[in-house]
C-alpha cells in the first residue's frame, strides 16, 4: 500500500481578514509619520541661531587735537656721491649695489695717461730748474769773487745776481707743477670717504667718464632721516625737536618714533612747500633708504570741546560716510546704518558734524561685514 506525503502530513492554511490587514496598515503608517515629524522637530530646536559678536563705544567727546599726515622719502643721513675729478677711461671699479665699504678703501681707479703724462713732463722740467739753478749759483759765486778782488764790473755783478734769483723762482715754481700734477694723478683715483653702503652704481669698467661725472651713490652714517615737504597753511605750528610718529606702507603693523630735525625757512619754488627733515628715532633694519614713508604730525588741541568718534568706525558709501548705530534695548541686539557728516581727521579721530549725539553707541570694528538692521551680539 503506497502512502504519499499529502496523505501523511496535513497541509495548514491561515487566511487572516482583510479588514485587520488594512488597520495594520494605517497604524504602522501613523507611527511612521509621526516618527519623521518627531525628528523634524528635534532637528529645528537643535539649530541655535549664531549671532556676530560687536566691539561698541559711546560717542564722546575730544580735545580736537589736529592729526595731519605728510608723505616723505626715507634716506640715510649722509649720501654722498662719488666721481672723479678728472676725465679717462676706468681701468678698476670695485663698486656693487649693497656692497658695504670701509673708509679709505680703494674703489676705482682711471688709466690717467694724460696726467702721468703731465706729471713727467713737471719732473723733467723740475730737473732742468734744478740745473739751472746750481748753474746760476756757480756763476755768482765767481762773479762775486772777481767783483770783491776789483776784477769784475758792478753790472756783471748784478747781472748774475738776477740770474741766479730767476733760476730760484723757476724751481720753486717747477716743485709746485710737480706737486700739482701729483695731486692731478690722485684725482683718477676713489677712496672710500667714509664708512657706509653702494646704493647704486651707474658706470662700468672700461668706460670714459668726465670729470665730476656720478659713477655710484655712497649711504654713510648711521641715521635714518625723512625728508618731506611743509605746506605753508601748517609750517609755523612745525618746530625744531617735535615729536612725530612714522609708518612705512611696506613694514605692516610697526610704528616708529622721530623728531623734527631739520626746518627750511625758505620755500621750495618746485613743489610750493617747506622742506623738512625728521630724523627716525628707532630705525631697524626693515627701514631701507628711499622707502616711502607717513609722517604723522599731531598740533595742539583747542579749547572747543568737539564730538569724536575713532576713525575705524567710519564707513563709506554711495550716499556718503556712515556708521552703525548699536541698539541693545532688546534681546538681541541689533545695528542700524546712519549716515553722518564728519569734519577734519584729529588726534583723537574724526570730529562729526551731524548725526550723532554724546552717548549713543556705535560699532567700531567689522564694518565690512555688518548689515543694516542686522541682530548681533554686543560687547564692548
């Protein structure tokens, strides 16, 4: 008798209700909904709102202390410029820019053919006067001789006597030729005239230069001076020994002290001022000559008390200067644009004219940045 399996194991069939199919649906589809929105939420409430931090102060009052800027060149005290007195072609140039220099130190040498040419030609005549001269002597003494004993005429006498005072100022004058043309030789020579630095060269070697001819500029000494020129409207509140500060564009973050060295009574017809020159009183190595520089004068503060706000809290638009007001009265706290008009740049900053009041606050840093009816955060 044969038994299959449908016969042995009995087959089990559930049917579950269509209706409870579909409530479980909709149950798992609400908690579904409802856990997305529960993250939703907890994702919103974890966004905090970051809001830009505000450097503020309160618009004051200044002494109205005159700040004026002037542009100047910086150099060092002593520049001097080397040439030769004499014309020739330069057989030695020993002169590089930055090259550092001792005093007395041999920097370049001409040929001097004409003057070694002339100075053989005084030695020559030097000799001949010297000849002529113990010639003449000779020939006094022997007259003179003759004329004591009665052999020799007055006349004669005389005669050689003269002969003998010309060949003494002929050889006196022919040392002096031969110490002039010696010194001729010496002017196709440079030496170093004082300890310093090359700041520029503009002849090479084997070039036919003049006499008096700039064949390389010489930085001696050791002080750093500003020269700058004085309109006339500030020139008399300028005096001997005031104290400036100094900024150089190039040297970023650094402010130098000086003094007022140097003042010109009389004015310079080429560029209608007064020229100036400030002495930097803590030169470093960063300060090279013939960088640009600002000088900053600050004259003396008036009576009138004036309103001040720093210069760093002055922005500028299309419409004008402005700056943001701060309003903390509530939480947070916002900035608002106001336009101003300001006056003349002080000591102090600023001075304003209109739109500001004592006591109200403004922003004074990050401007840039900041938006007109802006929330940020306030600190002062």
């Amino acid at each position: 008798m044969k038994i299959s399996v449908k016969d042995s194991v009995p087959i089990l069939k559930t049917t579950i209700n269509p209706r409870i199919m579909k409530n479980i649906l909709q149950i798992s589809t609400l908690l579904y909904i409802a856990f997305f929105l529960t993250s939703c939420a907890e994702e919103v409430k974890t966004k905090k709102k970051v809001l830009r931090p505000v450097l503020y102060q309160e618009v004051g009052f200044g002494d109205g202390g005159s700040l004026r800027t002037f542009n100047g060149t910086a150099q060092t005290d002593k520049v001097i410029g080397l040439s030769f007195r004499s014309g020739g072609i330069i057989t030695l140039y020993n002169l590089r820019i930055g090259q550092k220099v001792r005093k007395g130190e041999l920097l370049a040498r001409l040929d001097n053919v004409q003057a070694r040419l002339a100075y053989e030609q005084a030695l020559a005549s030097l000799n001949i006067a010297e000849s002529q001269e113990k010639t003449a002597k000779l020939s006094l003494n022997r007259v003179r001789s003759l004329y004591e004993k009665g052999s020799a005429a007055l006349s004669e006498y005389e005669s050689v006597k003269n002969s003998y005072q010309n060949a003494i100022n002929s050889l006196e004058s022919a040392k002096r030729s031969v110490a002039i043309q010696k010194e001729q030789i010496n002017y196709g020579y440079i030496y170093a005239p004082q300890t310093g630095v090359i700041a520029s060269v503009s002849s090479e070697l084997g070039e036919n230069v003049n006499p008096g001819q700039s064949i390389a500029i010489l930085n001696a000494g050791n002080k750093i001076t500003i020269q700058l020129g004085i309109p006339e409207s500030v020139i008399n509140s300028v005096k001997l020994g005031m104290k400036v500060s100094i900024d150089f564009p190039v040297i970023s973050a650094k402010t130098f002290e000086g003094k007022v060295a140097e003042l010109s009574p009389a004015l310079d017809r080429s560029t209608s001022t007064y020229p100036v020159e400030v002495e930097v009183l803590n030169p470093t190595e960063e300060v090279k000559s013939g960088m640009a520089a600002n000088v900053n004068f600050s004259f003396g503060a008036s009576e009138k008390k004036t309103l001040m706000i720093p210069a760093k809290s002055v922005g500028e638009d299309s419409k004008g200067r402005f700056v943001f007001l701060v309003k903390d009265g509530g939480e947070p706290a916002t900035v608002q644009k106001q336009h101003i008009k300001i006056g003349p740049l002080h000591s102090g900053g600023f001075e304003v004219l209109e739109g500001l009041e004592a006591g109200q606050k403004i922003a004074v840093a990050g401007l840039q940045t900041l938006l007109d009816g802006q929330e940020v955060k306030i600190s002062q």
